[in-house]
C-alpha cells in the first residue's frame, strides 16, 4: 500500500494489525504508549510523532520509505 498521508499510514496500521492479530492494547504495550492514541490514531483523530511513527513500524514489522 503507498501511503500518501498520516490518514492513510493510520488505516495502514490498524489493518496490518489486525493482520497480526493483535489488539490495540497489545500495540500500545509494544510500543510503551496508551491504548486511547491507538485508538483515536486508527480513527484518524489523532497525529503522532515520527518516533511513535517508527515505533509502530518497528511492532508491525512494516518497511518506510521517506522522500
């Protein structure tokens, strides 16, 4: 999937997540944050910051390609 926006990269997530199945709060764990920025994030009412970005990346096993 080429992601375009944040909006795209939140749908990303939570289908690759679910795809590993693996629920929000298991992601939250991995990634040391809280259940709530999972949640409002795969509903596209929240941004996060490029570590948490990386973060997800690194817990979803998911490649980026900045540029």
């Amino acid at each position: 999937m080429e992601v375009k926006n944040l909006n795209d990269f939140a749908k990303l997530t939570k289908n690759k997540r679910k795809e590993l199945n693996l629920t929000q709060n298991e992601l939250a764990f991995a990634i040391n944050s809280s259940v709530r920025l999972i949640v409002e994030f795969e509903r596209g009412k929240r941004s996060i910051k490029s570590d948490t970005l990386f973060k997800i990346c690194n817990a979803l096993n998911l490649k980026v390609n900045i540029g």
